[in-house]
C-alpha cells in the first residue's frame, strides 16, 4: 500500500506534480507542454494510461500551460474550482469539474482534499492525495504558513513544500521593490526560513520524504536550500525538486520512516537533482 510520487518540474518555468499508485494517479497542475509531460513520464516508467485526472491549484501560467491540451488528449478529467476556471486553461469545455474547498474528491482508489492557500491568485488552493493511510501534500505557491497549511502538513507522510527564496538574497537582488514586496508580502511565496519552520515546529514523525519546490532561479540556489534543511533534516529524506528535469519517483508507504532504525545516527539523506 504505497503512492508513488515524481516532481515532473518545478518553478516559475512550470511545474507539474504526480502521485498515484499502481492503478491511479492525479496530476496536480501541469505547466509542461503535453509533449514533455509525456516524455518525463515515460523516462520515468510512469504510466500516462494510470493518469486519471488534473487538479488546478491556480491560475498563474507556470500552473496550467499544459492543462487543455492534455486534458484533452486523454479525455482527462480537469478539477478546478468555478472562480479559476472562468481565468484559468482555455478549451477545457466539457472536461472541466469543479470542486469546493475542504470537500474531498475520490479518483478511483484515491482521496484528494482541496484547501484555500494565500496567493494572488482569483481562488488558489493546496490539496492533499491520500491513499490507503498515505498522505502527501502539495504545498506550493503559498504566501505564508496559515493554520490550514500546519493542519494538512502535519498529516503528511511525504511533502512537495515551496521554499522559493532566501530572503537575503531577495533583500539585496536586482528585482524592483513592487516584485520584492509581491513575492515576500503575505500573497506571493514562501522563504527558505518559512518553509523550514513548518517543517520543524509541524512534521508528522512519519514524514519520510520532504521535495522542496517551486525554488526561484534568482533568489535562491538547490545548494543553498538544501543547506539550510539540512542540519534538521532527522532521518526525512530532503530532496530539491529541479525546474529543469523530473525528480526519481519515490515510494511513500504509511511506515517507510517509522521502519527506520532511529536510534543510531543516521547520515543525513540529502538528494540534489539539478
Ligand atoms: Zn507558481
Ligand atoms: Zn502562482
């Protein structure tokens, strides 16, 4: 009883974020073209045909440049909410299916649970994908850390968590004030620092596996991100989701951590995939 979970990409480039298990799988956005969706799902040995809907977390185009023509391609179910989609990927027609916040939705063997996130955005939301006990979460795009996000995070057994810039490093960049204040005011992303303290002071002791995502190009390094979880990473595997390819996939099942050995010392598992 597992899921298995990949980031197809992450970042402002686009992301794309699959979990699913033998039979089933969801896509949480799809900011790839169909064809390199296709392609990194293929290298990976995932399945298209186990691919059974598409989550939209939010309007922005790094989110849903893929969106229709996949959709359409497969027949796929397109799940966004009324607000997103009269803003949202064009040409979804008929495929389009609307869910409402903290209500539910089962895909086959799959449960997912959509929650509002701060984001300026028209109606952006975060989801939780859960499979027999399993619970993984996909947290990007969030301005900061309200009481939904601690409340779903600690539930995970595995995280895609934004930990989009280092605030020095947006501080003293060269973006212009009304970009900076955007990114860091509440409504726009989360820092290296405020990703990290969810994830110290909230994790489940069953987080095995935590993919920082969504990572800026200019106010942030993998190197760096994955420096600063490193010295609290504790046995959870931290590993950089890559805007540039796909992450492996990995295996969350409800005990791979708690079946761990943690009372020796254990190197810290870290993974850079760039
Ligand atoms: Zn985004
Ligand atoms: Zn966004």
């Amino acid at each position: 009883m597992a899921l298995h979970i990949t980031s197809l990409n992450s970042g402002s480039n686009g992301n794309c974020y699959y979990v699913g298990n033998k039979n089933d799988a969801v896509l949480v956005d799809v900011g790839l073209s169909c064809r390199e969706t296709e392609k990194r799902m293929k290298k990976l040995g995932l399945d298209m045909k186990t691919i059974k809907a598409i989550f939209v977390s939010h309007e922005h185009g790094d989110h849903i440049k893929g969106v229709s023509t996949l959709a359409n391609k497969y027949g796929l179910p397109v799940f966004i909410t009324g607000k997103t989609a009269a803003h949202g990927p064009r040409l979804i027609g008929h495929l389009a299916k609307k869910f409402t916040t903290d209500e539910p939705v089962s895909i086959g063997s799959l449960t997912i649970t959509p929650f509002v996130k701060y984001h300026d955005a028209i109606d952006p939301h975060s989801f939780m994908i859960s499979y027999a006990g399993v619970n993984v979460g996909v947290l990007t795009d969030i301005g900061r850390v309200c009481s939904k996000v601690t409340r779903y995070f600690k539930q995970c057994h595995a995280v895609f968590l934004e930990s989009n810039y280092d605030e020095t490093l947006l501080e003293n960049g060269k973006y212009p004030i009304y970009l900076k204040n955007r990114i860091r005011g509440g409504l726009g992303h989360l820092s290296n620092k405020e990703a990290l303290d969810l994830f110290v002071e909230h994790r489940s002791p069953a987080l095995s596996h935590l993919l920082l995502s969504h990572l800026s190009k200019e106010n942030n390094s993998p190197e760096l991100a994955a420096q600063v979880f490193e010295p609290f990473a504790n046995g959870t595997t931290v590993v950089v989701a890559s805007r540039f390819c796909a992450s492996e996939v990995y295996t969350i099942t409800a005990s791979s951590f708690l079946d761990r050995d943690r009372s020796i010392d254990q190197p810290v598992q870290l993974g850079l995939f760039e």
